[in-house]
C-alpha cells in the first residue's frame, strides 16, 4: 500500500480505534494524563489511564501463578546502585545489599504481574509513560514489552521550556541520531536559537572551566555514568587530575545541584584543603556561569545541552546523547579527562556540524511545552508528535 493510503486509512478510520494506555505514578503525572487523555480522544482515540495505586491486586496474583513473564534484571540492580547513591562515599554492606534485593525482587515481581494482567484486560496498543527508567516505570515497559505493546516515553525536554516524547527512550537512550554524517547532511528548517546573553560578574575568574554537580540518584548518574558513581568519585577525578597536571590544571568551578539533598560541607572542606585549582559553590547563576566559563565539564547533564547552545566547548565524562565527534569533546575515563583538560583551549567544535544538531533539536525532536504546564499548545503538538510516531511506524514493512 502506498504511504499516503496508510495516513489517509489512519485517519478516516480513527487511527484504527487504537487504544492509548497512559500510566501514571506521581500525582503531576495523573494530572497531565487527564489532559493528554481528554486531547487523544477528540482526535478519534479510545484512551485508558493507569493511576499505579489504582490497580488491581487480586488479577494481579491470578497472573503471577499463570504467566511466565520475566523481571528484568537491571530492575534490582539499578534500584540497588540507586540506593546505594543515596548515601554517596559509604560502603552498603554486602548482607543489606543482599536482603533489599531480595525484598525488591518480590515487590517489583507482584508489581509487573499487576501491570501485566491490567494491559492485556485493557487490550491496549500503545502505552505512554514517564521516563521508563524508575523503579515502577521500568516495571511497567517490561509488562507492557512482555504483550508486545509499544511504549512512548515522556521527559523534561532537551531544551529549555520543552518536552521529549520517544518511542525508543529517554536521555542517553532516545532516538536521536548520533552519527556524525547526519547531522553534516542535514537540512536545518531553521536556524537553532542563540539564548539571551548575561552581563558577566567580575567576581568571576578571567578564566576558568565549569562543572555542574549531578543528583547522584538521578537515572543519569545510576544508568549512564559507568566510571563515575556519584559526586565523591567525580571529585576524586579531578583531584587526581590536579595531582598529575599540576600548574598546567585549569581552575575550575563546580555548583552544587538545586535539587539534591546531598550535604556539601565534606566536598567543600575537602578542597579547601587538597585543592589550589578547584572551587566549589553553593550559590550562582548556572547560565551565568556557563555563558562566561572557557569550557564546561559535565557526566551527562542537560546544562551540556545548555553550554552547547551557547556554543561552549562540552568536555562529557559520562554516557549523553549530545557526546558526539565534532560536537564535544568525550572524556570516559581518568586518562582521557586529564588529556581533555590540558588540550580543550586549542580544540573546537565543527561550526555547521554543532548548528544542523542544535537545530534538529529545537525544531524536530523536542516537543515545544514543558509538560508540567500542558497548555493547549502543547498538547497539540504532542497528538502531532503521536500521530508521526504511528504513521512512521505503520509505513515501516
């Protein structure tokens, strides 16, 4: 069949009375599903929300003796990683590390029965969901793969004021390209946006490099960051790198996270005390700091995605999207850091290289909106977005 019979087909037919699942575990999401349910089902969808505490228990026990279904592994080991980084630079014993993973592994088993009897009940065929990479999420998609249902996942956008919506994931597993030559071929429909420049503070070094302090709980730091296990271990990198570079180790600015609980005071007096190069603030403007820093350093943050906007030089430590040949510098272990740190200042990124990615962000991938504010505009532009996922999807052979 031709492609434009399948979109036409799609249309009349009310995209195959397709049923949208959307599940929900934290209050802003239900409240966002209500919305984004009441926007599906004016353009011809049948919608079901899956609200996590309103689930049935008793089917779910029903399946748990019926279905072979399997809990992925990563499940416990992530939530295990996840728990241990809640208390960064201690050591969990091995006999509690043992007995939550046991705990665990019974919850999250009843928990994917659960989900599993719920969406083969509701016979959906497509599932929507936040992130796919917590605790209850990941449980869901594995419940969801195991029917063969196919998951859209929605995140805090790439980009400023945006939201992503993929079928293939979020952050450093999402669809975005990263070969290189795709981003050299590609025609931008718009030039990517330069943000609105601040006035630069002189109590600010002449020169210096900048790196964000990351949640160490965060699905960035526990998933995608394999040499770097959390704030302690990033600080002990860049110690160690001072000790081998000596004078020829840039000064260097870290800001503690907003959102973190974490406790900075040992981090603080601990370079105050082995550090003559590395800084570490409570306090600043992040795009301040980024827009006047020489270069910014980061795991896999989203003010890399930032310092790229302000077309900075991004040295990436982590596993992102974003780290890219000709677009940042990557830096995945202890040799490779200090090699980035003593050659950034004479490297650059590829002019039309750096423009035609920061354009296919801003203009193709990100879904204009932060869901959190679900305007009408937004939710418009995310039934638009679905809408590309199934015609894409159904022009596939």
């Amino acid at each position: 069949m031709e492609e434009s019979g399948i979109i036409e087909i799609i249309e009349l037919n009310g995209f195959y009375q397709m049923r949208v699942g959307i599940f929900s575990a934290r209050k802003t999401q239900k409240q966002y599903a209500e919305k984004l349910a009441a926007t599906l089902e004016q353009a011809g969808f049948d919608t079901t929300q899956f609200w996590y505490k309103s689930i049935p228990v008793v089917p779910g026990m029903i399946a748990w003796v019926r279905s072979r279904v399997e809990l992925p592994p990563s499940v416990i080991s992530n939530y295990i990683r996840e728990r241990r980084n809640r208390t960064p630079n201690t050591v969990l014993p091995l006999w509690k590390a043992r007995l939550l993973a046991t705990l665990k592994s019974i919850e999250a088993k009843f928990l994917l029965f659960r989900y599993y009897q719920e969406f083969r009940t509701k016979q959906c065929d497509y599932l929507i969901l936040w992130n796919g990479l917590k605790f209850r999420q990941e449980i869901a998609c594995a419940a969801a793969q195991a029917l063969n249902i196919p998951c859209i996942y929605i995140e805090r956008g790439a980009l400023p004021g945006t939201t992503m919506f993929d079928p293939k994931g979020i952050n450093f597993i999402n669809s975005v390209p990263r070969d290189p030559e795709f981003f050299r071929r590609y025609q931008p429909i718009s030039k990517a946006s330069w943000p609105e420049q601040i006035k630069r503070d002189q109590q600010l070094p002449e020169n210096f490099l900048f790196i964000p302090c990351q949640v160490n709980t965060d699905s960035q730091i526990v998933r995608f960051s394999p040499w770097i296990r959390d704030m302690h271990r990033m600080i002990d990198a860049l110690l160690e790198a001072e000790n081998n570079l000596g004078k020829k180790m840039p000064n260097i600015i870290i800001k503690t996270h907003p959102a973190s609980s974490e406790n900075y005071s040992q981090l603080i007096n601990r370079l105050n005390n082995e550090s003559k190069r590395i800084r570490l603030i409570k306090h600043g403007n992040t795009t301040h700091l980024i827009q006047h820093a020489d270069a910014i350093a980061t795991i896999n943050s989203s003010v890399g995605l930032e310092a790229l906007q302000n077309r900075k030089k991004v040295i990436v430590m982590g596993e992102a999207f974003y780290n890219i040949s000709g677009i940042t510098i990557s830096a995945q272990n202890q040799r490779a850091l200090e090699q980035a740190l003593l050659t950034y200042t004479d490297w650059e990124p590829e002019d039309l290289l750096l423009e035609n990615f920061l354009s296919y962000l801003e203009h193709e991938y990100t879904v204009p909106g932060r869901w959190q504010d679900a305007s009408d505009e937004h939710l418009m532009a995310i039934l638009k977005r679905f809408k590309a996922i199934i015609t894409t999807e159904n022009r596939q052979p």
